[in-house]
C-alpha cells in the first residue's frame, strides 16, 4: 500500500473550486431531499461518495 505524503492545493484555487462545487452541491441535495431522501441520508451518501473517490486518488483502500 502507497502512503500518503503530502497533498499540496493552492488556498485561492481551492476556495475558487468551493464556490463553483458549493453551488451544484446545493441543488444535488435539493434535488436528492425532494425525492424523499432524509437531510442525513443525503449527506452520508455523498460523504461516502467523496471518500471513495479521495481514496482512490490517494491510492488507500476505501472503508465500506
């Protein structure tokens, strides 16, 4: 297993990424609660999602 040493991401670039991902994040979990998904399943759905994806763009093995 590779270990992860170090992420380096630029603090402006990033908070340029948070207000264009925050904007389609808000309407994934609007559109997610009005298919009748609870606030918290929405929010655990995506959490896993992101670090399925984080892990495996590190290169770690995800936790199910």
């Amino acid at each position: 297993m590779e270990e992860l040493q170090s992420i380096t991401v630029s603090e402006e670039r990033l908070e340029d990424c948070r207000d264009v991902v925050e904007m389609d994040l808000q309407d994934l979990i609007g559109r997610t609660l009005s298919s009748g998904f609870s606030r918290e399943e929405v929010l655990i759905a995506i959490s896993e999602l992101v670090a399925e994806d984080f892990a495996a763009f590190v290169k770690l093995p995800s936790v199910h």
